[in-house]
C-alpha cells in the first residue's frame, strides 16, 4: 500500500511514539521502570537506514509469499471494492498499532472459527499481509466465496457489506499524516488505496491494463462491452494476419507488428475463464477507468483506428483475405 519511503517514515514515527510510551513508564523505583528505560537506551539506536533495510526485506518476503498464494490473493483483490476504509484517529502511532490490535484479534477469532462481521478495512488488510483467507459472505452484491483455508476452523467466516459504503469507496484507503517523510516542513497527510496505489503487476496484467486504456481512448468507454471489443481485435488480427509486408513493393511500408501485443491480449483475455477472466476483467476495466492517458494522450486522435482505415491498406487486405478465403463477402464487409 504504501511506498518504501512513506513506509520508512511510518515506521519511524512507530518508534518514537513507542519511545515515549516507554519514557512514561520508567519509573526507576521500579523493575518494570528500569527495563523501559533500558529499552529506551536501545531504541534510540534504531536508524533510519535500519528501518528502511527491515522494510525491503519484509517486502521481499511478502512478495515470494504473494506469488505462492497467487490465486487466493488475486481472488481477495478482485472483491476489494467492497471493503471500508481504515479508521483513522488521533496520531499516527494510535492509529496504527489501534488498528494492528483490531486486525490481530479479528484474525485470531477468525482462525478459532469465530464469525466476524468487518467494517474495518485494517482487518482484510491484516489477512492480505499475514496470507490467511477464510470464507467471505459478500453482500452488494450478494454472493459467497470460499477459500476453504485449512488454518481457519469451520465458522470462521468474514460479512462484508452489511454498512453502507462510503462515498467514492473503491477499496481499502487508509489516511495518515507523516511527521518523518521529509527533513523539513510540516507533516504530509497522505492517503493511499490498496487496490490501485502500489501493488506490484505482472506483464500480463500491464498488457491487460493497457488494453484498457485503449479502450479507454474511445467515445463513451463506459458503455463499451469489453468482451465484444475483444472479438473485434481478435478478428483484426485474423486479417492482418494476412498482410505484413514492410517492404511491400507498392509502397505501402509500414510493418503492423506494433498492434500484435494489443490483438495478443485480446486473444488471451477471451481464452481466459473462471478466475483467470474475473482477473483480466479486472485489470481491463482499471485502465479503461483511470489510464485514459497513460500510452499517449496528445496524439490519441491524430491518426483514426489506428491508421488502419487508410482505404489503400483496406484495399490490401481485403484482396489478401479474399486470395486466401475465398470469401469474397468477407472481403466486402471488410471493405
């Protein structure tokens, strides 16, 4: 969710604020006072380049076990749009760890097998970073998933939905101010959204996102069904694959090798069932809704499909698909 950084800067208010609880309780009168003040001594020890370290490798590991639970956790994100906010009170500190002590007992009942009705994002946020997926009853809309997870007993079961979203929600966001992200200034208040701030792609899926944003670059987007655009790239492709000559003796030299990946991912999005289309879907619809100008926005319009309406290189192609089909009702709907 968060940057190495804004994470390093958490941390680091994490400590002190565990520092001054420390100082609180060191009475010196006291064992008990004696030992926070020597954990005190030890904790001002503790860098910023030493939290930075913990940070990467924490995140490294996390990352392997992402790509062990690859399934469970692409099943998880795909409902995260149905998930609250993270509360968010008084300092940083409070703020955190109240909501490390909600997500630790949530999941301990849970495991138990304690059904637990979450209106806390920190909660799902807490069994995304420890990898434990129990059973979900989802309402708007209505529907059960199960993960079947052999570490949560029988009943240990999360209902979300049960309160009304709040305006705008699109997954968990959590909003905290960082004393630590800079040397200088005031304290940012920044606010970040698990399922579109900083999670880690794949390949497959930034092909999947930048379909979209294709799409994205048409009139009305919204009302565009996905899949139907998919079949229409697909029989694009079943045409120009009948045409690429970059030295085309006519003078027509432009290689179309540069629109395989979009017609590629295209074939891939409508090979793909179950869990693996609700995923492509998935990333499709995020482009399509937030990267309407992330390949090109000054020359989306320049050049009209693409430049493939250009009537010579129509021409080309429907002679070719009338050669090698026969069809020549084919070759006049392409026209």
């Amino acid at each position: 969710m968060f940057s190495n950084v804004e994470a390093t800067a958490i941390w680091m208010q994490l400590v002190d604020g565990r520092l001054k609880d420390l100082e609180k309780a060191s009475e010196t009168s006291q064992i008990q006072g004696l030992a926070a003040l020597y954990a005190v001594d030890q904790g001002r020890q503790i860098l910023r380049d030493d939290l930075a370290s913990w940070d990467a490798s924490a995140r490294a590991w996390l990352q392997t076990a992402n790509e062990v639970k690859k399934r469970e956790d692409t099943q998880l994100k795909l409902i995260v749009k149905n998930i609250p906010s993270i509360h968010s009170s008084g300092t940083t500190y409070s703020n955190v760890v109240d909501n490390w002590i909600l997500a630790m007992k949530t999941t301990q009942d849970l495991i138990q097998g304690v059904p637990q009705d979450v209106t806390n994002g920190s909660v799902i946020l807490g069994l995304m970073s420890w990898h434990i997926y129990p059973d979900l009853n989802v309402f708007s809309p209505n529907r059960d998933v199960k993960f079947n997870d052999r570490l949560v007993k029988p009943g240990g079961v999360i209902t979300l939905g049960l309160e009304a979203n709040e305006k705008n929600c699109s997954g968990v966001s959590w909003s905290v101010s960082l004393s630590h992200l800079r040397f200088y200034g005031d304290p940012v208040v920044i606010e970040k959204r698990f399922d579109e701030d900083s999670d880690r792609i794949t390949v497959e899926e930034l092909h999947y996102i930048s379909f979209g944003c294709v799409l994205g670059g048409w009139a009305q987007p919204a009302l565009i069904d996905i899949e139907e655009a998919a079949e229409c790239f697909s029989a694009l492709g079943d045409a120009i694959g009948l045409y690429d000559n970059p030295t085309d003796e006519k003078g027509y030299g432009g290689s179309l090798d540069w629109i395989t990946p979009l017609i590629d991912t295209a074939n891939s999005f409508l090979s793909a069932v179950g869990k693996e289309r609700e995923t492509a879907l998935y990333f499709v619809e995020f482009g399509r809704r937030r990267g309407r100008n992330f390949l090109d926005d000054e020359f989306r319009d320049v050049v009209s499909m693409f430049g493939l309406l250009n009537p010579y290189l129509l021409f080309r192609l429907s002679q070719d698909f009338s050669a090698q089909r026969h069809d020549i009702e084919g070759s006049i709907s392409l026209l």
